[in-house]
C-alpha cells in the first residue's frame, strides 16, 4: 500500500500563478517560467559592465578634464567629485520615481530612451 501525501501541489499538474506579479502586457507570472540562471547571469553581466564603465570613466577623467578641456587640477578634481556623488545618489532617486509613479516596465524604457538621447 503507498502512502499518500496530502500537500504535495507539485504533483498536480496545475501551478498557480504568482501572487501580484505579471508581466509587461499583463499576463500572470510562474515561478518555473520566470528567473533561474538566464536571470542572474544576465544581471551579474549588466552589472559587471556597469561597473567596468564607471570604473574606467572615473580613472580617466581628471586627465581628461585638465588635457583637452584646459581645467585645473582645482577645477578637475571638484567637477569629478560632483560627478561621483551623482553618479552614486541618482540611482535612489530613480528607485523613488520608478516604485512612486512610473513602474518598473515605463523606468525602463525613460531610462534607456534617455541614455540612448545622451549618447547621441
């Protein structure tokens, strides 16, 4: 005779959706479908990129601002701390627009119309 368990809601076939969670056209979300591996390697290398940029940028730029640009050190070095400091803080207030107003799928696209805007 087999022993049955009684919670066992994997075994049924049928998962449920996850609590609040949808998609950007609206449909609802499963945990088997969603996240895992393709996930998080896709945000360590974002986040690795992000990193490697910032990095790069701040070691280059006093040179930068007191070669081509002409500044003093005095100048070079106060406009890189005014850089840093932004570059450090936007990301809170980003946080607050996007959680307050826009959600996550509209940050998204104004965040990435906008780098695409300043690099052009």
């Amino acid at each position: 005779m087999a022993v049955v368990d009684a919670e066992a809601p994997f075994l049924e076939g049928k998962e449920e959706p996850l609590a609040g969670v949808s998609d950007f056209r609206g449909r609802p979300v499963y945990r088997a479908t969603s996240g895992g591996w393709r996930s998080a390697i896709f945000v360590a290398v974002v986040e690795g990129a992000g990193s490697f940029v910032y990095y790069g940028v701040s070691a280059n730029l006093i040179t930068y601002m007191t070669g081509p640009l002409g500044h003093s050190n005095a100048e070079a070095a106060a406009a890189v701390n005014v850089w840093t400091g932004t570059a450090r803080l936007m990301p809170l207030l980003g946080a607050f627009v996007a959680d307050s107003w826009l959600g996550r799928y509209w940050s998204i696209i104004l965040a990435c119309t906008l780098y695409v805007l300043v690099i052009i």
